[in-house]
C-alpha cells in the first residue's frame, strides 16, 4: 500500500468524522444552520433530522472512500485524492441541506418565534478593549519562517544544481528544475505569504462580532471574549507547523535527499495540528456557559443575512468576520467589500500552492 493510499484513508477518515461531529458541537439555537428558541432545541423534528443527517453523512462517506481510495490504488493518479475529497464535501452539504430546510420548513409552519420576546445582546469593550492579539503565539512562525531562509541563505552555494521541487504521491522525485533564487527559496516565499495570510486572519477573529445570547449576556460575553483568544492561537499554531513542514521540505530539496516519506514532511505536521485546533475548538464549542442567567429574551430570528446557513451577507454589519452558523470557527461577511479582497488573496495563495506542488 503506497503512502498516497494511506494518505487518502486517513484524510476521508478525518473530514467524515468531522461532519459527524460538527451537529454536537454547535449551539442548539442554530441547529444546521436554522435559528430557533432555545425551547425549540430539542424538537422531535430536530432531533430525527440530526440522526437522518448522521446516517445520510456514514454513507457517503463510505461509498466516497471505497470508490476514491480503490481508484487511487487503481490508477495512481495523486489528484484523485484531493478530487475524491471534494466530492465528500460537496456531498456532506447536500446531507446538512437537506436538514437545514426540514428544519426551517417546520420553525415556520410550527410559528416558533411566535410570542417570542427577541433581543440583541452587544459587549461594547469589543471594540474598546477587545482580546489582545496573541504575539507570543505568532514568534514560533516568525521564527521558523526566518530560520529557513537563513539556512537557505547559507546553504545555497553548495546546493546541487538541480533541485527535486516536486514528489509523486509514491514519493519518487517527479519534477525537477536548475538551481536558481526562485526555485531554491519557493517554499520560503510560500512561508511569508501563509503567515502573513493567516496571522492578518488571526487578527480579524479578535476584532469579529460576537454573537451574544440575549438571554446569558454577561456570561456568553465571557465565553465569546475567551473563545476569540483561542481561535486566534489555535490560527497561529497551526501556520507554525505548516511553516515547519515546509521548512523540513525545503531542507530535503536543498540537501538533493529523495525519499518516499517526502509528502509526510508537510502533511503529517499540518494534519497532527488541523486535528489539535478543531478538537480544543470543539471542546470549547460546545460549552458556552450562563451563570445561571436568563432575562427571558431569545435571539432575534436573523435568518434572512444567512443563505442556505452557511452564506452571511449583510451589509449593514461592519464586522469582516462572524461566528458560523454550523461547527466551529468564523465565516467571512460577504457583504463587506473586504471580503473580496481576502478571498483573492486566498486564491492567490492556492494558485502558487497548486503551482509549486503540481506544475509542469
């Protein structure tokens, strides 16, 4: 079994158990992306449309790696792994879908908000003093990213002068190119644009808006303030380690060393820590704390900034960044003009990653 074939189970592994993960870990006033009173959280109807989810979500998960990873073992075409990926995903949102409308369908026909006294609730020191920026956690990546291209830097008369800038999924050497600033220093420049990228993220999660239970102020204020600061870390860890892999890739292509475990380099460092931040965020997810509050206030019924769940767009709100409606982490506001300009940095960088790694 080749390491791409073991790539391809471990990775449809982790995207499968994470979508069925994600139901449990988000707040039950948006069950699949639906807001609902908090009394409505426990609905028959959002119940069996949770289990139908689940069962809907285990098989084709099933089909897609039993069909993905036998072609890959078939054919060995690495591009299958990432295209057998994508189709899990797409599926995944046809399964949560199919439960957001059921479970929108009945919140209308049942009159759920109705009677419902609606509130906002807003931690003004947000903005005022919001959560520092983690510096701390951002030296281990600025570090590495600097200690790369000194080693480069040092190491660049005796590279050989052709340098290995490619592995198949087999780990044989695929693509070759002469020596040259470009091709020796490709995955440091890769380094600079992912931290910067991602470390500009970090600092929009601090400054997002919270989404505040109106019935828990004080204590969802508490929670939204912590659950920033960690999300931000998390953001930051996690471009350390990419930054690692691709210092330990980077040395394989300036020593000329070719070996199968070569694509681990990256993926097994990135992947440890993907695994790392989603677990502590799930963890931290699910309890939101209260203190006992209730001022008998729900959240107003917003459904109508958010397409099919997962899409906001309001323009109206200022923040770049939002909590999502289903799993963890932030969405973009896609009603903010910023949000275009990161998305084309986004595609920039994706671009010079496909470019680097499966370019002629």
């Amino acid at each position: 079994m080749t390491i791409s074939i073991i790539l391809g189970f471990v990775l449809l592994g982790l995207v499968l158990l994470l979508a069925l993960v994600l139901p449990s870990v988000t707040s039950g006033t948006v069950p699949f992306g639906v807001r609902i009173p908090a009394e409505y959280s426990t609905h028959p109807v959002v119940a069996e449309q949770a289990r139908r989810y689940r069962r809907r979500v285990l098989v084709c998960g099933g089909v897609i790696s039993v069909v993905g990873v036998g072609s890959l073992a078939l054919t060995r075409q690495p591009l299958l792994l990432p295209l057998s990926v994508l189709v899990l995903v797409g599926l995944w949102y046809g399964c949560f879908f199919l439960a957001h409308q059921e479970i929108r369908a009945a919140k209308v026909d049942g009159g759920w908000f109705e009677g419902v006294h609606q509130g906002v609730a807003v931690d003004t020191e947000l903005r005022t003093n919001p959560p520092r920026f983690p510096w701390r956690w951002l030296a281990p990546a600025v570090v590495i990213c600097a200690g790369t291209a000194v080693i480069g830097i040092l190491m660049y008369p005796s590279m050989p002068q052709t340098l290995v800038v490619h592995y198949a999924g087999n780990g044989t050497a695929d693509r070759l190119e002469a020596k040259s600033v470009g091709s020796a220093f490709s995955l440091v420049f890769l380094q600079l644009g992912l931290t910067a990228l991602l470390a500009g993220l970090a600092a929009a999660i601090i400054h997002s808006r919270a989404d505040l239970d109106p019935a828990r102020p004080q204590g969802s204020a508490r929670w939204a303030r912590h659950y920033m600061a960690l999300g931000a870390k998390a953001l930051l860890g996690l471009v350390a380690m990419i930054d690692l892999g691709l210092m330990a890739s980077s040395l394989l292509m300036w020593t000329g060393t070719v070996t199968r475990w070569a694509p681990l380099v990256i993926v097994v460092p990135v992947l440890a820590s993907v695994v790392a931040a989603v677990t502590v965020l799930a963890r931290n997810n699910a309890d939101r704390g209260g203190d006992g509050e209730d001022t008998g206030l729900t959240h107003r019924d917003d459904d109508k900034f958010w397409r099919a769940g997962l899409i906001y767009i309001n323009r109206e709100d200022p923040a770049l960044l939002v909590p999502r409606r289903f799993g963890i982490g932030w969405t973009l506001n896609f009603g903010d003009p910023r949000a275009a300009m990161l998305l084309a940095g986004v595609v920039a960088l994706i671009v010079l990653v496909l470019t680097l790694r499966f370019g002629g």
